[in-house]
C-alpha cells in the first residue's frame, strides 16, 4: 500500500467521526492568537468560526477600522498558518453584541 501522512490519517479519522470542521475551527482560533500577536489579539478577541467566517470582538471603533484595512493580510497569515483555508472573512463585533460567546481571557 501506499505511505500516507500522519496528518492525512487524523483528517480522515476526523471526518469519519464527523468532527472534522470542529477541529479546524478550534486550530483558527487559536491560530488567530498567534498571527495577531498578543497586543492585537488582546483587542480583537477571537469568539468562534461560523460558516468561514471568524467573528472577532473588538470594542473599539478605531480597531475595527485598523482591521478592516488589514483584513486581507490577517486573513492570507491566518490560513497560511492552518495550512489551507478554513477562514474566508473576519467579521467585527461589538463585545456586547457578541453576549456570552466571548471567551474569557486564559491564563498562561
């Protein structure tokens, strides 16, 4: 038979227990923390993936303004990072309209 990746395996498990897109969702939000860096990240907090695209809360309007003009860019580091494209929009959200979907802060 043919060698197959370690990488092309797990994907193939994952779609067979139907958790696949999950996975990848969770890989871009943490994804995001590391391409944003931690002052970005910080102000633009990642909520969650939905249909391609990642809602990020950002209180601030000038922020919202800044990512906009840098959409492309964070969008072409982000899916390089996963290594495919999993996130094909940022959305920006006021914290309060985001309700309790905004996660908490994490230690580290």
């Amino acid at each position: 038979g043919q060698a197959r990746s370690v990488g092309a395996l797990l994907d193939g498990v994952l779609q067979d227990l139907g958790i696949a897109d999950r996975v990848r969702d969770a890989q871009a939000l943490l994804a995001w923390e590391e391409i944003a860096g931690p002052r970005l990240a910080e102000r633009a907090r990642a909520i969650r993936v939905h249909r391609g695209k990642l809602e990020l809360a950002v209180p601030s309007g000038v922020w919202r303004t800044h990512l906009s003009f840098s959409k492309r860019q964070l969008l072409e580091r982000l899916n390089a990072r996963l290594g495919r494209t999993v996130v094909k929009d940022l959305v920006f959200v006021n914290p309060s309209a985001a309700g309790g979907r905004v996660g908490r802060k994490r230690k580290r």
